[in-house]
C-alpha cells in the first residue's frame, strides 16, 4: 500500500529528487535574469523550460510556492517603507533615524520580507533565482492569486528514451509569439453544386 506517499519517485532518492526540483526550479527562474545577446547558454525563450512531462509536475508546485512567498515578501516590503529613512548611511539624520522609534517600526514591518527572502533562497538554493523572483517574478504576478505556471504536452517525446516531454512556463509569456497564425473560417458554406449524371 502506498497510503499517504504523495509524490512521483522519478527513479531517484529523496535527496537527488529534492536536488533535482531545486534545480529544475532555479533554471525556470533564471530564464528570466538579463543576459547579453553572446552569453553562452542564454535562454532561447524566458520564462520556458523543456523538460518530461511528469518533472514538470512535481516541479510546478514548488515553483508556485516561491513565487506566493515572495509577494507576501514584497507586501511587507512596500509596508516598511513608510518608516524608512532616505538619509545616507552613517550620516547624522540616518543616526538620529537609527535610534529613534521609526526605525523599531521599520524593523518589525521590514521582519517579514527579510523572511520571505530567505525562505526562497532555501527552497531554491540559489540566491540568484531567488533575486529574479522577487525582482521580476512576483511583481508581475501581484494581482493574480495563484497558478502562475502552465504545463504544455508536446508531441514529440524525447529522443533517445521517448520520454513525453513538456513545457513549463509562467503564465503571461507571448505564446503566440512562435506560432504561425490561426486559420481564418469563412462564415457560410459555398454553394453546392448538382452532381453531373443524377
């Protein structure tokens, strides 16, 4: 019996399975980092990966959680920064600020963001993916309340091992961008013609 073992093996133990949707995680994360046109191993498409259709699976839930934890992240962030000082550091303003009760109300409500950083950071183990998150990813995904990935099946399965391949991406790429443009349907049928012969 399997009772209450969630979760695909993926033919791996728990530790390479947890290094293997961290990963996973992270290159669909870094997808959408600024890269120079030369870059070797630039993204062809940000905010897409290819991979087996049931990685894709188990991936998606963690990159989901990231991503929620990084708005609650940007929330507090935004919250703190009515109690924030513009002064420079160690300037006399910013001293006076430091050790007034505008800066214990900014460290409580800055608390929680600080958190949310570092809770991605572990999920992903890549503090890189982790300032794409909340830099790019979370602030496009604001509004939505959830389900910011899709899996697309494609038809073609892997070569060498015809494993069924997918696409995960974030919701909110061009799509359409690659595809070629959908047929136009004329409105009425054409007139039929009378058999010769009948």
């Amino acid at each position: 019996m399997r009772h209450r073992r969630k979760g695909r093996v993926l033919g791996r133990s728990p530790s390479h399975q947890r290094a293997l949707l961290r990963n996973l995680a992270s290159a669909l994360m870094l997808t959408e980092r600024e890269v120079d046109v030369d870059e070797v191993g630039a993204p062809a498409n940000p905010g897409r990966i290819v991979t087996t259709v049931a990685k894709a699976k188990e991936v998606r839930p963690l990159v989901e959680r990231c991503i929620t934890i990084a708005k609650r992240g940007l929330v507090a962030a935004e919250r703190a920064k009515e109690f924030g000082t513009t002064a420079a550091r160690d300037s006399a303003e910013w001293k006076k600020w430091r050790q007034g009760e505008q800066w214990r109300k900014w460290a409580a409500a800055v608390a929680p963001a600080v958190t949310a950083r570092r809770r991605v950071v572990t999920l992903l183990g890549d503090k890189q993916a982790a300032r794409v998150v909340f830099e790019k990813i979370a602030p496009r995904f604001v509004d939505r309340p959830g389900g910011y990935t899709r899996i697309l099946k494609l038809a073609t399965p892997r070569l060498g091992d015809a494993g069924p391949r997918a696409i995960l991406e974030f919701v909110g790429n061009d799509v359409a961008a690659g595809r070629a443009p959908a047929p136009k349907v004329e409105a009425g049928r054409p007139p039929r013609t009378a058999k010769a012969g009948g």
